[in-house]
C-alpha cells in the first residue's frame, strides 16, 4: 500500500512543474529617511527601468541602487542621515545627476532627472564595460548578481528566486522552466546536499557573497548526459578573510499534522585549512487520500471497482556533513569529506474496494498496511584541484564512494466481506521483509587548457561502478503459520559500469559566442533475477553532442541558440522483474526489459533589456520511460480484473514550450515576478498490442509578490495555476489545479535574525485528479494531502558574514545518487 501511494504522488508531483511556489522573501531595513523621485527623457517620457544609484557627496562612493519602475518611479528607503547625490542612467542616454541634498530624517521628494540622447561618437568616447544584469553566452545565461542592484541586502535564494525561469516550491525545491530534479553548483562543482540542505545554504549566504549565477538549460558535454532538467552554478565572490561564522535555524509547521525541523551550520577558515560542517534533523506527520475507481466492460459483462484510501504517515530525519580542504599552496587543494544520513518511517494504511456492477454492490474488499522503512546512507569524498600554471591550465580530481542501505517491512491484511457487510473469506495475510544495498564508486577527473585568442579546450574522463543487492522475501500466513510465498519472493542483483569522456571547444568572437563538445558514454549492465533465473546483460554506446550559439544583437538585444542530447537511465529498482500485489486487484513490478530513454533538445531564448526573457524549445523524446498501468493476470487465479502499474519505454513524446519571465517593480515598495510557460505535448505508445496516443496543450503560470513594509517587515503572496492536461507520469488526463500562499516576515537581532510566518493552499485547493482510458476499461483517481500549512520558522546568523563559504565541491555521485529510490 505504502509504494502504491508512493507511485501516485509521484504522478502528481511529475505533471505540474511545481505544486506550490514560495513567494519571495527580503531582508527588510530600518527606516532611517527616504528619497523619492522620478527619471524621464527631454520629452517628458519616462525611462523604463532606469539604473539608479545613491552617492555620497563627499567622495561619490557607492551607497545603494535601485531599478526605477516602468513609470520611471524610484525610491530609496532606510538611508542614514548625510550628504547625497543621486544619479541616474540607461542605454543609449547621457547620465543624469541631482544637485547635492542632506538627508536627515525626513522624507526628501527629488527634483525629475532628465536624461538627454547622447549623440556623441562613440568611436571619440573611453567606454569602460559594465556587465549587465542579464547576460546570454553560448551555452548558458549569466545573471551578473555583483551589479544588480535589486539584490544588494539580500540572500543568495533571493536573487536566485528573481532569475529568469526559477522556482521555488513550498518546499523549498527548485525547478527551472518547470522541470524539476536541477542539480546545483557552487563555484563550477555540485554540492552533493539535499534539496532541503541546498535551500538552507542558500537562504543562509548573504547575496553579497556571490558574484554570478550561470542558468545552464542545455548541459554541454562536460557535463553526465543524464538528466534534462539543467544546472544552476553560483559563482562565489573571491576573498581571504579569515575567521568562523555559522547559522541556526528552527522551525514549525502546522497542517492538519505536525511537522518540525531544525539545523546548524558551521564554517571555519584560516590560511590554510578550511573546516566546516551541518546537522539537520526533522520530524514530519503527514497522510494521503486517493479514491480510485476502475471500470471494466468485458465479454462477460461489467466489473467495477469504488476503491478508497487512507494512509497515515511519519517520518524522521538525521543528517549530517563535515569536510576540511587543505591549502597547499595557492595553486593547490587537498579536500576530503564525509556525508551521513539516516531516516525512518512509517505508514499505517486503511483501505476499502466496493465491488460490483456498476449498479448494485456485490461484495467489498477491506485492507489494512503496516509500513516500515529504514534508511541510511555513507558517502565520502577525496578531491584534489591543482592550477598548473598561471596561463589557466587546471586539472580537478575526484574519488568517491557511497553506500545506501535500506530495510523495509510490510505487514498486509485483506478481508472480503459479502453485499451484507459480513465476512465470508478470509482473503489475505502477508509480510514482506526487502533489504537493499547499494555501493556506488566513481573516478571523475577533468582539465581545461586555455588557447590563444581567448579559446578554451576542456577535456575529462569519468568511470563508475554500481552494485544493487535487492532481496524481496514475502511470507503467507496459512493456518496460524507463516508460510514462504515463492510466487511472491524474489532476490535481485544489479551491476552497472559506465565509462564516459568528453571534449569541449569554447571561441567568442566580437558578437559570437561558440561552444561545441561531444561526449561519449559506454555502459555494461547485467540484472540478474536469483528467483525467476533471469540473466539481462547489456552493453551499449553512445554519443552525446551539443552546441551553443550567443548573439549580442545590440545594447537591448541578446539571443541564444543551443542543441544537446541527453539520456535518463531507469533507476535500479525499477529493473528488477519482480512483481508484487498492493492490494488482491492491483500490482506493481519492475522491466529488466527497460531502455534509457535519449532525448534531443533545441533552445531559443531572446533577452530584452536585461529584463524580460522569452525562451521556445523543442524536445523529442524516444523510449520514454513513463509509469503505466496495464491489464494484469493473475498467476494463480487467472483474474483479468489486475491492472500492473510499471515502468516501460513509451515509443516518443514531443514538446514544444513558450517560456516568459519579467521582473517587474509596481511602486517602490511592491515588486512581482511573473512567469509563463504555454506547451503542447504529444505522446504515441503501444500497451499489451493495444495502440495509445495522447496530447494536449497545457498552461503553467505562477507570480510572486513582494511588499516591502519597512522596520523590517514584508509581506509575501504567490499564487499558481496548472490548467488541465495529459501527464508525462500514467499518461494521466488531468485536471486544473492551483494553489494561492501568502506569509510575512520580520528581521531582528540587528538584522541577523530573521522569523517568518507562511499559510501555504490558503483554499485547499491543491489536488489532483485525473482519468486514464484504454480499450473497454477506464481509471479515476483523486488525491489529497496534508497541503494546507502554517509554518513559523526562525533563523539566526552568527561570526564573520564576510568569510567565504565552505568548497563544496562535485562529488562525482550525483547521476548514480539520483537513481536510487
């Protein structure tokens, strides 16, 4: 019962891009006086989105900077008393300043700046460049977060929240483009942490502390050529300031269950050595509802299944992380470290199947689950990094391996009951006992080699060995005795070995940009089914090539075109052949039989005025892998009415989507960030002979909200629409769902403190529902959870907020990692 619920929140979660987006949150500042005005052309036209920038008189230093409206409207709030000057500027405009004004508390109305056509020849003209705040490269967009002006005071999720084509959901999980599963880089390496531990760090780094981030939609060759879902890679700030900092933050969420977490991070850094370190823990109760039913028309006549399920559920989590890097010299590194997790969980299951007609009530299935599980995993980390020279020759080396164990234990009871209500079989009574171990070692080593006229040659190897130990013992319990179930039981060992190397070309000329790699990957697997006697051994290679194009077509203009290939390999478990019934109508198993599903990818983006992004892509997809459900037979009885809910290779899906997003500043204290996504998906398949095609448009749309209440509150609202569908999980056609948040937030301790309050699903209106039909047979579901939420969270940073953070480097395990389950 457990894994069947577990199958069907995947669905959901899989078909909207995001379930719910977390509206964004900043630092707010104590209001100490306030500037206020307005930029405008010679005609008296506004300048949309003006750079603004508050000097100080004396020495024109910096002090903030702010993006005027798309009236031209600007304000800056919390500024201490002193002697100003304020200037304005945009392209294509002369700079325009105020006359010098003090400022000592009071509110201060600026006189309009006017900004004049320059008209100068710029060829006369010393320009020094300024990078903007959005950049598109040949295989990548650049957020340039030094010189945006709207981040300064915040924290790195904050600017990140602001990027072009990023979400955030309720829980804390970042998609890009609506698809999820992005992996994360700090300074070019992954950060090899949970979902959770990657927010956290982010929501804990000052936005001071980050330079860059680099959106990565397409991946180049350098990259695993597993997963489409794309990279982040936030670029730090270089500094040597030295000393210890940290945070700690605690949480509590109310739903119809509780859930708590809580955490610590440290950092310490001196000349040499860098050491640092998390724990986090969390407590989390939860349930999940479905009602499905089934209809099936056959020769025999009409069946039909009212079935309805609650499961109660509770989880708790331990994780930990400490690694040190050692500074040999400035040129080189020595870092290792070391990653721990373990988790429980359980899941008390109730369900009830009315069987019948469709008109009248034959009989009833009752069934009740006891679910426990187990979890813990080792991973640990040796990594060297070496500058060969001071051309930028660089080689980065790294060792790893991990282990994950998990012991599962499932107790099932079914009883049949007659149109009465009464018992009149004793259906069934089983325990399920599954350990699995998985060990994962990698070899990952790369290098880049600098050529003349700013060229760049990268090139790299990578080598990994996965060995699955699965072993699935059911018992039945006959007579008062527990009874080995062979048809049930089954012991399954998997090994995976993939070589992998690529090389990668980067040119920019005047306006062009070029990138072109090619990379190629072998794999040898074999799945070896101890019980069923068997044997798939498999080996296969394969190319994976891309390339980028950039374009600065002029100072408001910048376009992008990419191409890359990609593969997702199915997980292990979902290979292993074993089949399992959830309840007496419905089971689950793995295909030996599955392929990696390639995918091709072409991107087109066009960014204006560094503020709006407007990105259209194309995919074809073939062997998709894709959970579907099947007509089933029962081994021993010979029922039809089974249904099997497996993976397999669906023939192709295309896609091509429309992708908007815009920044926009209302006022001066209210901002949004809108984004729109319009797609259309095709699917074509063949299910027991039977052939299955599926598409429909779709619309995704989320916006955020803002509101900047000074003294150090703002408040936050975000909403989320998904309109109906076919879902890429089940082939699923699904229904509108939408959701709306709302919180507020308040700094404190001096601004190191910060407490939140959030109500996610404010209307409990976050469900899916969908229907799946084939040939003589039809399928409802509906699901619900524990979605409506009050959360209030606190957080408290502590030391030097200038020290840089801790390396964390790519670990080498990130594709192999994702695939276990």
């Amino acid at each position: 019962m457990n894994s069947y619920c577990k199958m069907l929140i995947l669905t959901v979660m899989v078909t909207g891009p995001a379930l719910s987006i977390q509206a964004q949150s900043q630092n707010g500042a104590t209001s100490k006086g306030e500037i206020a005005g307005k930029v405008t052309r010679s005609n008296d036209a506004p300048v949309e989105f003006a750079t603004v920038t508050l000097l100080r008189a004396k020495d024109s230093s910096l002090v903030k900077g702010v993006l005027a409206d798309i009236g031209g409207k600007y304000a800056f709030e919390g500024v201490p008393g002193g002697r100003y000057i304020v200037a304005a500027a945009n392209m294509g405009l002369k700079k325009g300043f105020s006359q010098p004004f003090n400022l000592n508390g009071s509110p201060v109305k600026m006189p309009t700046i006017v900004l004049g056509e320059d008209t100068r020849n710029l060829k006369t003209v010393d320009v020094t460049a300024k990078r903007p705040f959005i950049e598109q490269k040949a295989d990548k967009m650049v957020v340039n977060v030094e010189n945006s002006i709207v981040a300064a005071g915040g924290t790195a999720m904050e600017v990140l929240q602001q990027s072009p084509g990023i979400q955030v959901d309720k829980d804390d999980n970042i998609s890009m483009r609506g698809k999820n599963g992005v992996i994360i880089m700090i300074d070019g390496k992954p950060s090899n942490m949970s979902p959770q531990d990657v927010a956290q760090l982010l929501k804990n780094m000052p936005s001071s502390n980050v330079d860059q981030i680099e959106l990565i939609a397409n991946p180049s060759a350098k990259y695993d050529a597993a997963g489409n879902a794309g990279i982040i890679n936030i670029k730090l700030k270089k500094n040597s300031n030295y000393g210890a900092n940290g945070s700690v933050n605690a949480g509590y969420t109310q739903g119809i269950l509780p859930k708590a977490t809580g955490g610590l991070n440290l950092n310490y850094r001196n000349k040499k050595v860098n050491v640092y370190g998390s724990y986090n823990v969390s407590y989390f109760r939860g349930f999940e509802e479905l009602a499905i039913t089934r209809d099936y028309q056959t020769e025999k006549g009409r069946t039909f299944f009212d079935q309805h399920n609650y499961i109660d559920k509770s989880s708790t989590y331990h994780g930990g992380k400490a690694g040190i890097d050692y500074f040999i010299n400035p040129n080189h590194t020595l870092g290792f470290m070391v990653n721990l997790a373990k988790s429980s969980w359980t899941g008390d299951g109730n369900g009830l199947t009315l069987i019948g007609n469709g008109i009248r009530q034959d009989s009833s299935l009752h069934t009740t689950s006891d679910n426990k599980q187990d979890w813990n995993r080792q991973s640990y980390n040796v990594n060297y990094k070496g500058k060969l020279d001071t051309s930028g020759k660089e080689i980065n080396i790294d060792l790893d391996y991990s282990r994950n164990a998990e012991d599962s234990r499932t107790f099932m009871y079914s009883d049949y009951m007659d149109a009465k209500g009464e018992e009149f079989y004793r259906g069934d009574v089983t325990r399920n006992f599954q350990p699995s171990i998985i060990n994962i070692k990698t070899i990952k080593v790369d290098y880049t080699h600098p050529l003349r006229h700013n060229d760049k040659l990268e090139a790299g190897v990578k080598f990994s060995w996965v060995d699955s130990d699965n072993n699935s013992r059911f018992d039945s319990l006959l007579n008062n005795t527990w009874v080995y179930d062979g048809n049930r039981s089954n012991y399954f060992i998997y090994k995976e070995n993939v070589n992998a190397g690529y090389i990668n070309y980067n040119r920019q000329f005047k306006k062009l940009g070029i990138q072109a790699g090619l990379r190629a990957e072998h794999t040898h697997v074999n799945g070896n089914s101890v019980t069923m006697k068997q044997v798939n051994d498999t080996s296969y290679l394969n190319l994976f090539p891309s390339i980028f194009f950039s374009y600065n077509a002029g100072k408001d203009h910048q376009l992008g075109l990419s191409y890359s290939r990609r593969l997702q390999r199915p997980s292990y478990d979902d290979l292993n052949p074993f089949e399992f019934y959830l309840d007496r109508y419905t089971k689950a198993g793995g295909n030996p039989n599955l392929r990696p599903q390639f995918s091709s990818n072409v991107d087109f983006t066009w960014t204006f005025k560094s503020f709006l992004t407007t990105a259209i892509g194309y995919s074809h997809t073939k062997d998709m892998l894709s959970r579907i459900l099947e007509p089933g037979v029962d081994d021993i009885t010979g029922d039809t009415t089974i249904v099997v809910y497996r993976y397999m290779n669906v023939a192709t899906k295309d896609n091509v989507n429309l992708n908007l997003s815009a920044p926009i500043p209302v006022t001066k204290w209210w901002k949004t960030f809108t984004t729109a996504s319009v797609f259309y998906n095709k699917f074509e398949t063949v299910v027991k002979g039977e052939e299955i095609k599926r598409a429909s448009a779709g619309f995704f749309g989320n916006t955020q909200h803002t509101f900047t209440l000074g003294k150090g509150w703002t408040a936050e609202a975000s909403a989320f629409y998904t309109s109906p569908q076919i879902a890429q999980e089940g082939l699923f056609r699904m229904k509108a769902m939408y959701a709306v948040n709302a919180g507020v937030q308040k700094t404190v301790l001096n601004k190191k403190g910060t407490i939140r309050l959030n109500v996610n699903d404010i209307f409990q209106t976050q469900r899916f529902r969908g229907d799946y039909a084939v040939t003589n047979s039809n399928l409802t579901l509906k699901t619900g959870w524990d979605s409506r939420q009050v959360r209030l969270n606190f957080t408290y940073r502590f030391g030097n907020s200038n020290v840089k953070e801790a390396r964390n480097r790519k670990t080498g395990l990130e594709d192999e990692q994702s695939r276990v389950k």
